[in-house]
C-alpha cells in the first residue's frame, strides 16, 4: 500500500505542490507513443447552416483501420483537408480543429475559426 501510494503522489507533488526532488516521480504527458500524434476532428456546415460533425472515413471511403487512421504531420493533415474538400465538393465549409501531442501537452495547430476549405 505504501508503495502503490507513493506511486500516485509522487507525481501530484510536483504538479500540484511544485515540489521537485530527484526522489519524487516526474509526470510527463507523452513520452514516446504520443509524442507527435494529431488529434483532428471535422465538422461540415450542412443546408441549415449548422455545422454537424464530418466523418473523414465515411466522406473518404476508407476503412477505419487505414492510413487514414493516424494523421502523423502537418503534411498528412493538409492531405485529409484537401481530400475532404475535394470530396464535399465545390463551395463546401468545412471546419478542422487538430492538436499535436507534445512533451508539454496539447499544441493546437489548426483551429475551427474559418473554412479550411478556402485556406490557401
């Protein structure tokens, strides 16, 4: 018990307490697997004018399992928008908002703010 409890404190102390010793466990967000990764979600504005969420495999005809499952760079992601829009056809407002895994957390690269659709 004092082992398991020593494992789910140490790390709260330095990120709650700001205590640091070289005896407490560090907790870090990623520290290989997801260092990295995208984090992509789509939305499409539909005929009412609200947006409703995009399924990429769906609109793209992929299997789940895919290439298309994991989005490793920013050129992958630029790839994915571009196809959807292609897919969605002309005039199509399409929203991404995507975040990469880093050593710090969450880094947002894309945000939903205008059509990526019409980005250049």
């Amino acid at each position: 018990m004092a082992i398991a409890g020593f494992m789910i404190a140490s790390p709260a102390a330095e990120q709650v307490f700001g205590a640091q010793s070289p005896w407490l466990r560090s907790w870090t967000m990623f520290s290989a697997i997801g260092l990295g990764v995208i984090d992509a979600s789509f939305e499409i504005r539909g005929p009412d004018g609200a947006l409703v969420p995009l399924d990429r495999f769906e609109m793209l005809g992929a299997p789940r399992g895919g290439k298309l499952k994991w989005i490793k760079s920013g050129e992958d992601l630029a790839s994915v928008i571009k196809r959807l829009c292609t897919a969605a056809g002309q005039g199509a407002d399409i929203r991404v908002r995507a975040r990469l895994g880093t050593r710090g957390g969450w880094q947002t690269i894309h945000t939903d703010a205008e059509n990526a659709c019409c980005a250049g």
